[in-house]
C-alpha cells in the first residue's frame, strides 16, 4: 500500500512540475516471478521512477519501454519471459522461470478516470474494491483499453462492449466475495479481450494500545509497510505525537472510550501494549463486541492472559470460541525476539500471516511453489 501510495505521490509532483508520465503494470504471471500481478511502477519522462515491477532484473528495460510508450501516446503491453537464458534483453540465468506481462499506459492528467485518478479513488475510500485492467494477448501490437473501471460500492469508468461490461461487474463481485483476483478471456465472435480483475484491499490499520518506548519501534516498521497506525494510551505524559512516527494517529483516552476515536474493519488489528493490566483488561472487554476484528494480540505471558480470562468470566464476558480464535496472547511469532524492533517483527509478521489466512512457517518446507496456482490462469468465458 505504501507503493501505490508513494506512486499517486509522486505523479502528482510530476504533473507539478509540468512532466509527464507512464504507470507500468504486472497484469500477469505464468510461472515465478519476484512480483506477483498488481505490481507497479511509475516512470517520468526524465526517466525517475517509483515503484518496482520486478526485483530489479526488468526495470532497465521496462524503463526504456515506458519511455517509448510516452513517445508513442500509446499503451503498450511487454513480455519478458525470465526462464529463456538466451535472452539478452532480460539477462541471462535469472532462475524465475515466469512469463510476466507488464502494461504500460501514459497518463493523460485531464482524463478524471486515468489510472492513477482510480488508484487514488481505491486509497482514499479504505474500502474493498476491485479494478479492471483491459490488454489483449492476441494482439501484443494492437489496442489495449488498460486500467479502464474501479468497482466498489460505486462504478468508475465503464467498458464500451456491453455485454462484457455486465460480465466483468458479476465476475468482479465474486472477486470482492473470494477476496482473490481472477484473471478472464472475454471471448466475442472472433475478438478475444484478457481482463485482469484485481482485487484492492485496504491498508491494515493497526492500533497499538500502549505507548512506551518499545511501541515506537513497532509504529515505525508499521510505518514502513504502509499501513495506518493508531496509538492509544491514557497517559498524556506518553501519548504524544512527537514521540511516534509522523503517520501515527495518537489518541489520549480512558480505555473504554478508546475506540470511539477509531474506524473499525476486518483489516484493523489491535495490540494490547500498554504494561498495565486493568487498561488492557478494560480494552479488551470492549474489542470482543466487535465482531470484525480479526486480530487482538496481547503482551505479556500465558499467565497474565490466563488471568485476564478468569476476570471477564468474572464480569460475564468469557470470550467464546469464536472469540478466542482471534486472540494471540502471548503476541507474536516465536523467533527469538529480545529487542523491541525484534519484538515488533514478531508481532507484525503474526499479524500479516493472520490476515492472508496463514501459519508463519520456513518457506523451504513448503513442497509447492511460493505462490499459489490458484486463479491464475485465464478462464474464457464466452459472451
């Protein structure tokens, strides 16, 4: 989120400055590839860019390429297939194994719905939404529409074909639904249309409940990550902006008034840090009524939330199974950490596991690839 963050940023100061500029996009992958579809860089015409499409090995070309496509005022669309050792262009013996397609689209700053203006449109409304990015593999050198429609709970943009247009708005629900991207071929007479139907999720809003000085280090690699960070103590003396990273959102506040101050979705993951039992027992007690919630970790030893359980049993408000599915108490992956910055690590690598639906495991005793299989290749539907 960060990238795309920093892309939108950036645009903005080229337009600034009277530039123009080309977003590039991985639209797909067959095979392994660093980045994975959605992956994106910007590139101005003095050749600056932001954002990455790769892990450094395609960027030189895909430069030139952008550049050309400037030149042209036209979108193109590249293949680098990174398993051919004998290309020259990509270099030789990366060891990726993928085919990847990047799309290239010059930005046109009076056109309200370009693409950078729906990627703006998805940071700004912190809501789940899907967009449709037109190429066709068929014709490498024809028309590709690109970015064309942002899906949410309202439509940007719109598809000229109708009956594609309806059956990308059904498949785009079940892609909202599924929470995974798809990739379709949109098959008309004898046009084909390959539609990448990209799934956007909001930044994870992590709210550290606690701010001493181990916290700093945890909002700050928060920070790096691009997610949106909120800090919630009582205590004046600590809660203060100056002591935090400058995205941190800092909340002084009674424990059960805390969240009033606070959006909540399924992407907010709370952290009980604050060394002080009655305040994470009382922001606890509160966080159980909100049944989005997907992560609540807390600090300290098996025995103090042992306590904190015979308390709320006390108070008739015992988690149920549901409930206590989403505790992680004590907070973090076991790697060893001692420092705070190694604590932080912990703790925000059980969190991106929890909410990507996986176990924190070593990927060398993983027997199938890096990425998953699923959804990634073109399913053709017939209009």
């Amino acid at each position: 989120m960060r990238e795309i963050k920093a892309i939108i940023d950036s645009y903005d100061q080229v337009v600034k400055a009277g530039k123009k500029a080309v977003l590039a996009t991985v639209v797909h992958v067959e095979g392994s590839s660093y980045r994975r579809p959605s992956a994106r860089m910007l590139v101005d015409e003095n050749g600056i860019t932001t954002g990455a499409i790769s892990g450094g090995c395609l960027e030189g070309d895909a430069l030139r390429k952008a550049l050309y496509a400037l030149v042209q005022d036209k979108n193109t669309l590249v293949s680098y297939d990174t398993s051919d050792e004998e290309d020259a262009i990509v270099g030789a013996q990366l060891g990726c194994s993928g085919v990847i397609q990047v799309l290239f689209e010059p930005i046109e700053e009076n056109n309200p719905i370009n693409p950078i203006n729906l990627l703006r449109s998805a940071v700004e409304n912190r809501k789940a939404c899907v967009l449709i990015s037109l190429f066709s593999l068929q014709n490498k050198k024809g028309d590709h529409p690109g970015t064309s429609m942002l899906i949410g709970d309202d439509t940007i943009g719109s598809i000229p074909n109708g009956k594609m247009s309806d059956r990308i708005l059904a498949d785009a629900r079940d892609v909202k639904n599924a929470r995974t991207s798809l990739f379709r071929e949109y098959v008309d007479g004898d046009a084909k249309q390959n539609v990448f139907i990209e799934y956007y999720a909001p930044p994870v809003s992590l709210v550290i409940v606690g701010a001493g000085n181990d916290v700093q280090g945890l909002a700050q690699i928060a920070e790096t990550l691009g997610w949106n960070i909120y800090v919630v103590d009582g205590r004046p003396t600590h809660a203060k902006k100056e002591r935090f990273v400058s995205s941190c959102q800092v909340i002084v506040s009674k424990p059960e008034e805390a969240l009033q101050h606070i959006p909540i979705d399924d992407q907010t993951a709370f952290v009980l840090l604050t060394h002080n039992y009655n305040y994470d027992l009382a922001v606890l007690k509160c966080l159980l009524d909100h049944e989005q919630i997907p992560y609540i970790g807390i600090l300290g030893p098996k025995k103090k939330f042992n306590r904190m359980l015979g308390d709320l049993k006390d108070l008739g408000n015992l988690p149920d199974a549901k409930q206590m599915s989403k505790i992680y108490a004590p907070v973090g992956l076991e790697i060893g950490a001692e420092t705070p910055e190694e604590i932080a690590i912990s703790i925000l690598s059980e969190i991106k596991a929890v909410l990507s639906g996986l176990e924190g495991h070593s990927l060398r005793d993983k027997n199938e690839p890096i990425h998953s299989k699923d959804n990634t290749q073109f399913d053709t539907v017939h209009l």
